[in-house]
C-alpha cells in the first residue's frame, strides 16, 4: 500500500464515539489531504538530494550500457575490457606517431613588429637565436627575414600589416617555382606564433636554406607576349 493510502486508510479509522457513523471521506478531497499532509518536511528530511538522484540515474544508465554491450560482445565483459584497452592502444599510437591536431594558417597579426629591420638585421637575429637553441624565435626571424628580402628587391611591394601567409601567397604568384615552400614556411610560422607548436632544428633549417634559395634566384622580366619565368 502507498503512503497515502495509508494515510487515508488511518483517517477512515479514526476511532468515533459510540453511536456516530463511521468517518466517510469523498474520494477527491481525501487524496488532496494526503497529499497536503505528505507534503510536509517531516516526511522527506531523509530524501536523497536532488544531485544525488541525477548521479544514480547517471550510473544506472552507464550500468545498462555496459551491461548491453558486454552482452553483444564475443566473451561478455572480459571481450568488452580488451576491445576498449585495444581502442585505447589505437589512439595512442597515433597520437604519439602524429602529435597533435596542426593548426591551420589563420594568422591575422602582422609579420613585423613597428620597428623595421633590414633582411640582414633579421638573419642575424634568427642565427643568433639558434645557436642559442631557441628555434621557435629562430623561425620567426628567418621568416621575417625572407620576406623583408623580397621586399628590398622589389619582388613585393611593401606593405605594413601583411600576415606570413599573404606574403607567401604575393610571393608565390612573383615565384611559382617556390609556390610550395613558402606557403609551408608560413604554415611553420603560424604554427609556432599561433598555434603553441615548438619549432625543431629542421624547421630551421629548412626555412633558412629557403631563405638562401630564394637569394640565388633572379626573377626573368616578362617578354611582349607576358610570359616569363624565374631561375
């Protein structure tokens, strides 16, 4: 029996003086006394909380799902551990093979600060900082540095503001040929600026022998028919 019910069952049998007719209660009203009385304090100082409750419901449900996927597993529970340790395994892998998500080039800060240097200011200050290790200002500067000498030989037009990936993209149209290179030099330096990755040796090095290719080419003026190339 429910608890209302019992309190309407012990309002029914009340005792009555002798002679009186037995307590009858409408149906209605006997329910919307229970219901008033059940809700008083008294009868729930020891109800769980309502944060409790979620919990249980919560690990009710993670029970039910594992109780369900062990059952469809091959080996029951002991099956569903070692597919779950081999997912985890699986990731891992390919975490430690990969490192984490790259960023793509979204920078939208400008390359250079408000102090202009020349191209040779800024080798020196990317070879300064390699040799001191710290490769992730080394690339900065080497980047800076490559694209302040396509400025200074007129291979783009000097523009305050420019991001590392408008200048590989100006530059690539000047370029083809180095199309590739530079747009993967300004995706390293979004990277390490931008995207909290740490520059290695070889990142270096492969933007400064960038930056020493790009020196040795010498761009080829156009002809009458508008084609022309560099070398």
């Amino acid at each position: 029996m429910s608890l209302a019910g019992g309190v309407l069952t012990a309002v029914r049998a009340l005792p009555r003086a002798d002679g009186e007719p037995p307590v009858t209660v409408p149906r209605d009203p006997a329910r919307e006394a229970a219901r008033r009385e059940l809700s008083k304090r008294m009868y729930h100082e020891n109800d769980p909380s309502l944060l409790r409750r979620a919990l249980d419901a919560f690990w009710k449900w993670v029970g039910e799902l594992l109780d369900t996927a062990s059952s469809a597993t091959p080996g029951g529970g002991l099956g569903l551990l070692v597919i779950v340790v081999a997912v985890m395994a699986v990731i891992g892998a390919l975490w430690w093979r990969l490192g984490s998500p790259r960023r793509g080039p979204t920078s939208t800060a400008p390359l250079f600060d408000d102090r202009p240097r020349s191209a040779a200011e800024h080798r020196a200050a990317a070879e300064a900082h390699a040799a001191q290790g710290h490769w992730n200002q080394a690339v900065q500067e080497r980047m800076r540095a490559v694209v302040r000498s396509l400025e200074e030989r007129a291979l783009l037009d000097p523009r305050p503001g420019r991001t590392a990936d408008e200048a590989a993209a100006e530059a690539g149209r000047t370029l083809p040929a180095h199309t590739d290179r530079l747009r993967a030099a300004a995706r390293d330096f979004d990277d390490v600026t931008y995207g909290g990755r740490t520059a290695t040796t070889e990142t270096y090095h492969r933007l400064a022998q960038l930056d020493q290719d790009l020196e040795r080419t010498r761009p080829v003026l156009t002809n009458s028919a508008g084609r022309g190339a560099a070398t």
